[in-house]
C-alpha cells in the first residue's frame, strides 16, 4: 500500500490527452512537499520528468505538465503518442514518516 | 555527465548479508545527498535509505531499519548498502539515486540498477 494514490492504469488513443492523479495527505503533499514526477520504460531505470511540482527538466516535452492542489497532483499529457507508453509515478517528502514516498505507479497505455 | 553504477547484487540465502556499492562520476559527488531505492520484480518504487553530503545524517524506511547500514566515501566517490538478516521480501532492483537540493528534494538522476535475490 503506497502512501500516494495513484490509478493503476489509463489508457488514450494517439493525439489524446491522458491525466494521472496523485492523492497524498497532510503530512506530504498538503504539507505542503513538493511533487515530482518520474516515467520508467520496461527494463530501465525511472527517469525525472517533472519536479516542482511543475516544472520541466531539459529535453522533456512540453506535451508533459504537472499540477498540484491541496493534497493532490496531477500529470497531463497532451499529444499522446506511441513512445509514452511506460509506468509513470509520483513522488514527495512526508514529514510523519521521515522520508520520501512514492505512488504505486500508473501504467500508461496508447491505444 | 553525470554517471551512477551500482554493483553487488546477486543471490542470497534468507538471513544472510549482501553488500552494494554505487560508484558515481561526472559531478562533485561530495556536494549531494544520496538515496538508495529499491523496486521488487513488477512491482512499484520503494525509497529505502537517504545519506546527507558528510554522511552524519541519515534515514531509513521503516521496512529496512535495524537491517540496513548506508554509508558513503566522498574520496571514492561512493555509497554503500549493508544488507543483513535478509528476507524474501527484499528482492528487488536496488537503484542509488542523486539527491536534487530543491523542492524538498527530488531524485534527479539514477544508476541502472542491480538486482538482489533472497531465496533458498
């Protein structure tokens, strides 16, 4: 059991838009801890894809956005296409457990 | 650019000990945090352990602690993972990760990986 909540799965055709929620609480993302962002193909390791809860690493699309509100975050991409096809998860910092914590992971696939 | 190696993962019989190393490269290691982060076959990410730049303050997830020892060589330019009184549950690929001092601190680079296995 993750101490953020994610869904499990979402799936969109080419060109669409899919969004990803990230549900914390008051000891992490409604502390409020930043939220970041992280894509992981089959095999590799996670990459950063949003820290800051929005902002955008060199090199990454901006078909990538992030959000946050309250105790909650949110990942948006736009213009889905082919190569977004991968597991995707959120994470921050919870101050009641002294650490960082991460979603379970929301598995993203092109239709 | 910035490099990050683990090594030292392999089979392991339940209640035994394993020892990782990360080696990194390409960035003033003395300068970042570290994490360990481990991911179990199929499963999702799992933060493990974090060490500050001297390495006098560290954390541990509560599924490691009393088990797990981190510890880094700012000269060698690696950290290190202890693992004893291993359990089946602790299989996983074991990530080190660099520590962004920003926005509570993100993970913004990470090795690729190796992979611990505890069964008899």
């Amino acid at each position: 059991q993750s101490v953020l909540t994610q869904p499990p799965s979402v799936s969109g055709a080419p060109g669409q838009r899919v969004t990803i929620s990230c549900t914390g609480s008051s000891s992490n993302i409604g502390a409020p801890y930043d939220v970041h962002w992280y894509y992981q193909l089959p095999g590799t390791a996670p990459k950063l894809l949003i820290y800051g809860n929005t902002n955008r690493p060199s090199g990454v699309p901006d078909r990538f956005s992030g959000s946050k509100s309250g105790t909650s975050a949110s990942l948006a991409i736009t213009g889905l296409q082919a190569e977004d096809e991968a597991d995707y998860y959120c994470q921050s910092y919870d101050s009641s457990l002294t650490g960082w914590v991460f979603g379970g992971g929301t598995k993203v696939t092109v239709l | 650019q910035v490099h990050l190696v683990e090594s030292g993962g392999g089979l392991v019989k339940p209640g035994g000990s394993l020892r990782l190393s990360c080696a990194a490269s390409g960035f003033t290691f003395s300068d970042y945090y570290m994490s360990w982060i481990r991911q179990p076959p199929g499963k999702g990410l799992e933060w493990i352990s974090y060490i500050s730049v001297s390495g006098n303050v560290i954390y541990y997830a509560d599924s490691v602690k009393g088990r797990f020892t981190v510890s880094r060589d700012n000269a060698r330019s690696s950290i290190y993972l202890q693992m004893n009184s291993l359990r089946g549950e602790d299989t996983a690929v074991y990530y080190c990760a660099r520590m962004y001092p920003s926005s509570y601190y993100y993970f913004d680079s990470w090795g690729q990986g190796t992979l611990v296995t505890v069964s008899s």
